[in-house]
C-alpha cells in the first residue's frame, strides 16, 4: 500500500488521480475535503469506478486530516458499508499524507482554468473538482455563449450573469461563457453585437456538468448566426444540432427530439408524427391530403396540434429542415400517415 501511493506521488498525481486511485484500492466511496480559504471547504467524492458521487450525509467509516507544516488544510476519508477492514485506517493515514504532499507543491488555479476545466474536462471528476472550485451547483441549468468577432470586440455581459465564480475563456479562437438557461442577451449585448460584426451562438440548455456536451451547440448556432440576425440560438436548430462537428450530443438534450418521442407512447401522437412525414415529402398540404385520402384542412389541423407540441411550426419554410431532422431522429420507425380522423 505504500508503494502504491508513493506511486502517485512519483508520477505526478493530483488530488482527483489520487481520489480516483484511492476508490480503486478501498472498493468504496473516499472522499477529500480541502480548504479554499477563510471558514470555505471544497468536498469531493469519488465511487470505486472512478465517477464522481454527489454530496452525501454519509458517515465517514474512517477518516484523517491532511496537515502541511502543522496546519490542518482539509481531511480525506472512507466510507465503506459494513464492518471496517483491517487496513482502513492505514489506507487513509496514506491517503492524507499522499495529498499532503500534493497540496504542497501545488498551483492554485485560477477561475479562468477551473472554467475551462468544466467546459473541456478530461474526465467526470474533473467536472466535479470544477464545480466545486467555481461555486456552481453540477446541477444548475446553464448555456453557453459563444462568440468571435474582428478588433477583440468583448460583449458585455455582466458578472453577476456568470454562474457561480465561473469567468469567460477563450479556446481555439471563441471566447466561451456560461450563462444561466434563463439567459436572455440584455440591450446593451445586442447593440454591442450589432455595431461590431459580431456573431454570436447560444448553446442548448444543460446541467453545469453537461456545459461540455453543449459547447459544440453554441459553436454551430454561431456559425448559422448572419447578416440581420448575428445572435443565433441552438434552440431554434433543434434536431439540425446532431450536425455540429465532432458532436457528442445526447438526444436528451434536445428538446425537439424529447418531445417528439413523448408522442410515440400514444396512437394520436404517433398520428401527427406520421403526418408530418407525409407532408414533408409531399411538400404541399393539398398533395398530402389527397396522399393520406384527407381534406387538406385535417392535415392543416393535425400540422398545427403538432406545432404546439413540439414547440416550432413544423410546416414553416424556414423550418423544413429542422422538422425533418425532428422526425428523422425521433420518429424513424412510425408508420405512414393514414387517414384516421383527426
């Protein structure tokens, strides 16, 4: 067990390495606590699979404080259900000492690095330790504003918009930032966009420990963002974001493909779903009526509940796309439109 952990520390581990390693070794939950100064504690929890675990009311099963020349700077633990093993206490006197010498030859990073750890993390630790560092809850609801323009133009956007301690970054030529789901781009923002040649892209809503999944999002509703219209939003893309490059975009995350599979658990909805594939192809009301043996206002109607549903009027021009990508996704295998009432 010694030479394991002097293992970490020979190969340049930080605390999240060493938390991860430490898991392995116990079979259970451990957990670290470090001091991020004055009365201020950052907790993290690590499971034997090397994820990240929420905070937890748990009692510790053992547990040791982590002190650097004589002064106590947080405390390591475990939590193993059911009796102690014999080397518990062992294991976190090395633990504690392990990240000991690791908190003392390490660098404080800054908000800017924590920020761009949660946006590109190497792993799911690395969000939590983010998180953690920033003040923000991983399950705070929050967007991503991306933008590039000539001249170093910066949008205003005020702190007290930035969630938790969470600051704008710049990465491969964007300037990135985080911004709650509610995000509405205030006047001054729109004014600034607009007399600078601006474009900006605001990403789909996600928790903050899912803002990585949705950068590429805000990229690509940047790069759909032109002339009269330089704000784009991920949102008005729907399903289209599938297409973002070197996507990693879950379906749950797209609130056009959630609420069209809502409507896959009923007769109705699957009705509509199918209709609206109809209609795509046929490309008029009046040719998918006479396809579905309808009167074309029934097409119209079943167009419009649907619309309401999905949130976008599926049978605008401007969202022929996006409405085939809706049904593509989450309508693949529904049947064809009949001419059941509606």
């Amino acid at each position: 067990m010694i030479d394991y952990f002097d293992a970490l520390v020979r190969h340049g581990a930080d605390t999240t390495s060493m938390l991860q390693a430490s898991a392995a070794l116990a079979n259970c939950i451990v957990g670290i606590e470090i001091s991020s100064g004055p009365n201020s504690f950052d907790a993290r929890r690590c499971d034997p699979q090397g994820r990240w675990s929420p905070p937890s009311e748990s009692v510790p099963s053992s547990s040791k404080e982590v002190v650097i020349d004589d002064v106590t700077v947080g405390s390591v633990w475990i939590e193993r259900p059911g009796p102690a093993l014999p080397l518990d206490d062992m294991l976190v006197d090395r633990m504690a000492l392990t990240a000991a010498v690791i908190l003392q030859h390490r660098r404080v990073l800054t908000d800017e690095e924590h920020t761009l750890d949660l946006l590109f993390p190497s792993d799911e630790l690395a969000v939590l330790t983010a998180c953690a560092a920033l003040k923000v809850a991983p399950s705070t609801p929050v967007r991503v504003v991306a933008y590039t323009g000539g001249g170093g133009a910066r949008l205003p956007v005020s702190g007290d918009l930035s969630p938790g301690r969470s600051t704008e970054v710049e990465a491969d030529g964007d300037r990135l930032r985080l911004v709650p789901a509610s995000f509405v781009p205030p006047a001054e923002f729109v004014d600034t966009v607009l007399s600078r040649s601006v474009k900006v892209g605001i990403s789909l809503a996600a928790e903050a420990a899912d803002a990585h999944l949705v950068v590429g999002t805000a990229r690509f509703a940047r790069g759909h963002a032109y002339g009269p219209q330089p704000l784009g939003s991920a949102d008005d893309l729907g399903a289209l974001n599938l297409l973002a490059p070197e996507n990693h975009l879950p379906h749950r995350l797209i609130p056009d493909i959630v609420r069209a599979n809502e409507l896959r658990d009923s007769p109705q909805g699957v009705e509509l779903l199918s209709t609206l594939r109809l209609y795509l192809r046929a490309s008029t009301l009046r040719a998918a009526a006479q396809q579905m043996h309808l009167h074309h206002s029934t097409v119209a109607y079943r167009l419009a509940k649907l619309s309401d549903h999905v949130g976008f009027t599926v049978d605008a021009l401007e969202n022929r796309a996006r409405a085939t990508a809706m049904v593509m996704i989450a309508g693949g295998d529904v049947g064809e439109g009949s001419g059941a009432s509606g």
